[in-house]
C-alpha cells in the first residue's frame, strides 16, 4: 500500500512539472510569434529551375518582369535577386533567387493574388521547371 502511495504521488508530480512546461512553453510560442510579427520583417524567398529549352532571352524577360513588381505592388518594401553561384553543387537546378521583403501578412497577402503579380506568372509559367518558396520573419 505504502509503494503505490509513493508510486500515485511521483505520478502526480510528474503530471504538474509536465503541465507547467507545457503551459510555459504556449506561452513562450505564442509570445514569440507575436513579438516576431510586431519588430520583424517577412521575407519572401523564391526560387526558379528553369527548363532546359528555355532561352536566354526568354530568362531574361522573366528577370525584368520580377525586377518591375516592386514599382507595381507597393506592398513590397524590400527587393534582391542573384544568380546562385554557390561552389557546393547542392543547388539542384535552382539557378535564380528572388528575396522579397514585406512588412506583414497581410502585405504579402495583398500582393500574392496581386493582378501584376499574376501577370508576372503567365510570362514565368511557360519556361519554369520548378520553383521553391519559402517565408520566414527575420529580425
């Protein structure tokens, strides 16, 4: 009788540490996700493979008409693109890398369903292979 009483007390004190970590750690996330949403900015990362038949011109056309969406969507406050030029060989085809800058979700909501964003797909559509995006906040 004495080793269950021992047994059923670790088992509730188990229970409570748990519990406190538990709703200590919500607490932490939920707070940082708030506070990353207030002092941070969202970064929007893409990445094009393009396919193998397209030409330089046509990749060309799809780097100025990327280059020309920050001028059109003034959600966008921050805007780079590169070539990958990374000596790794770990790229997996991905050659060009847009890095979009908003200051909330909901910027980035705006410009996704965006008309000259749209239009930006229909001249990329054609000749992209694969793309990767990813989001992220950044301090």
């Amino acid at each position: 009788m004495k080793q269950s009483y021992l047994t059923l007390t670790l088992c509730l004190i188990l229970f409570a540490l748990l519990s406190m970590a538990f709703k200590n750690r919500t607490a932490h996330q939920t707070d940082q996700s708030i506070s990353m949403q207030e002092d941070s900015l969202l970064r929007h990362v893409v990445l094009f493979k393009f396919k193998p038949e397209t030409t330089k011109e046509d990749i060309k056309k799809v780097e100025e008409a990327f280059t020309a969406l920050p001028s059109k969507i003034p959600q966008i406050v921050g805007y780079e693109w590169g070539l990958n030029n990374s000596p790794e060989g770990l790229n997996q085809g991905f050659t060009h890398c847009f890095f979009l800058t908003f200051n909330s979700e909901e910027d980035r909501a705006v410009y996704l369903p965006h008309p000259d964003h749209k239009a930006f797909g229909d001249i990329l559509g054609p000749h992209l292979d694969d793309v990767l995006v990813v989001d992220y906040w950044a301090k």
